[in-house]
C-alpha cells in the first residue's frame, strides 16, 4: 500500500467506521499528512516502511523547531493513531510508535468573565438593525446553554422550541435539551420572528443563524464577532466564543447547581471533565480570601 492509499483508506476508517467528529477527523490527517510531508524531504520511506528513527526524527525535529508542548503531543497521538489502524489491518507487523511518549502538559484554569463583564458584553450588539438583533440573539444563547461554538452555528431554526423555551442541541448520536432564560428566549423570539426572515438567503435554509450572504454562519464568522464586541466594550482578558461556555458552568456552580447537571447541559462524556470548575471555583474563593482577609 503506497502512501496516497494509505492516508485514503485511513481517512475512510476515521468517518465511516470511527466516525470521528470533522474537527477531529481534520486534524488527525493533517498530522499524518504532515509527516508524511516530511518523509518525503528527507527521501525516506512510506508510511508503512517506517521505522522508530524516522518517528523519533520527525517529533525530535518539531520540538527543536519550537513547537508547543501540547502541538507535539497531538501529532505524537494522531500518529500513534494512524500506525495502530495499520497494524489492524495487517498492513505492518509491529506498530514503530513505541518510542513516542509526549510530554505531561500543564492544564491551565479557563479564563472566565465575572457577571458584571458578561452583562457588560450582552449589551454591545445594539437591537437598531438586523445584525444588531442577530448578535444579541447569538450571545444571549450561547451564555444562556453554554453549548460550543460549532454546535451554535451547526443549529437549524427547527432546534428551537420557543414555547417549550429550550433549544435541542445535537452533537453526533446524542441530543441534549437545554432550557432558556427568559432575555435570551426574548432575543430569539425577535430573531427568528422578526429578524431571520429577511436575512435567509432563501426560503429552505435551515441554518438558524445565517451570515450577510442568507446562509449558515462560520465558527470564523462568530469568532470575529465575539472579538468585536470585546473590544467595543473595552473588556481585557482575551474573550473566544468558548469563554462564555467556561462561564456559563462557573457561574452555574457558584449559584448552587450540581456537577451531573452542569455535565448534561455542557455535552461532557465524562464528569472529570465538568470537574475543572470545580477547582475554577476554588481558586477564586482562595482569591477573594487572600484580598479580603486581614491577617491573609
């Protein structure tokens, strides 16, 4: 199997058979696709003809070039990957993987806005024309559910119940229903009553948030919306669509909800995952006691 066979059957494994997410299937060939980028320089082997030198050689190269301890690890694991589905299909006989350890990373706490800054961001979008109220509607729904950023403008308008007041978010097999509070459920009901339909670019859109052009907004496109309205409100910290998910969750559980619902509403697998708040919330009581106490 020479190389382009292997990264096609590969890539067929990932979505038909693993069903891995797009991000996800993305990133793992770009990685292989890279390494195999770099046998090629070096008039190496194939893929399948690789050894333990060629793989040390490759990461060792990345790592003295400068790249992020958690960029190398990916790439360790995406290879790690690709080696173990050749070896299942027999296509080698020993998986030359072994050698690659990545590096422990450093977790650091996710940066969140306090209440008074997400107010602050909530108001910037001004209700005085069509993407005024479709921002608003955006931002309020995203604090409001704490769902991703792919899974906000993957969302069609039939995900929303407005009389119900909650949204159906969807992410591969697995559906959550996340309820609305009540000036998010107002910016929707102006959005998809008032607003949605003279900007849809026809009749059949789905998409329940859609772009100038009348179709499906961009994770780009909401990212430099998020970045604009920052700035606007002159907020410091560096706000990503995904801050207002961290914050979403921390202020949930500094308000009394518990861990397994917060996981439920977020879409986490696994509850050590929802645990990070957890500690998120900690830290800032020690903060708070380290400022306040007298003797601290």
């Amino acid at each position: 199997m020479n190389n382009a066979e292997c990264f096609a059957g590969y890539e067929r494994y990932l979505t038909d058979e693993k069903k891995t997410s797009r991000n996800t299937t993305c990133s793992y060939l770009r990685d292989v696709r890279q390494f195999g980028d770099y046998l090629t320089r070096i008039n190496g082997p194939s893929y399948v003809d690789a050894t333990e030198r060629e793989l040390c050689g490759y990461i060792d190269g990345m790592r003295d070039g400068g790249k992020s301890v958690a960029t190398v690890s990916r790439n360790i694991a995406s290879l790690k990957n690709f080696y173990a589905w050749l070896h299942a299909i027999g296509e080698i006989d020993e998986v030359p993987t072994g050698k690659l350890v990545p590096e422990k990373i450093s977790h650091r706490l996710p940066e969140v806005l306090t209440a008074q800054e997400v107010e602050l961001l909530l108001k910037q979008p001004e209700c005085t024309d069509r993407k005024g109220y479709r921002d608003r509607a955006m931002l309020e729904l995203l604090y409001a559910t704490g769902i991703r950023v792919t899974e906000l403008v993957n969302l069609d308008v039939t995900d929303v119940n407005l009389p119900a007041g909650i949204i159906s978010c969807r992410n591969r097999d697995r559906v959550r229903a996340i309820p609305l509070y009540p000036e998010a459920l107002k910016a929707m009901r102006n959005y998809i009553d008032f607003i949605r339909p003279d900007m849809i670019a026809s009749p059949n859109e789905r998409a329940l948030f859609v772009n100038v052009t009348g179709k499906r907004m961009s994770r780009q496109g909401f990212w430099k919306i998020v970045k604009s309205y920052q700035q606007k409100a002159g907020i410091e910290k560096d706000i990503t669509p995904h801050t207002l998910r961290h914050s979403f969750a921390t202020h949930l559980l500094e308000n009394g909800a518990d861990l397994r619902s917060i996981q439920e509403m977020l879409g986490h697998a696994d509850i050590s995952s929802t645990q990070i708040y957890s500690q998120l919330v900690k830290k800032q009581l020690k903060d708070v006691y380290n400022k306040a106490h007298p003797r601290a």
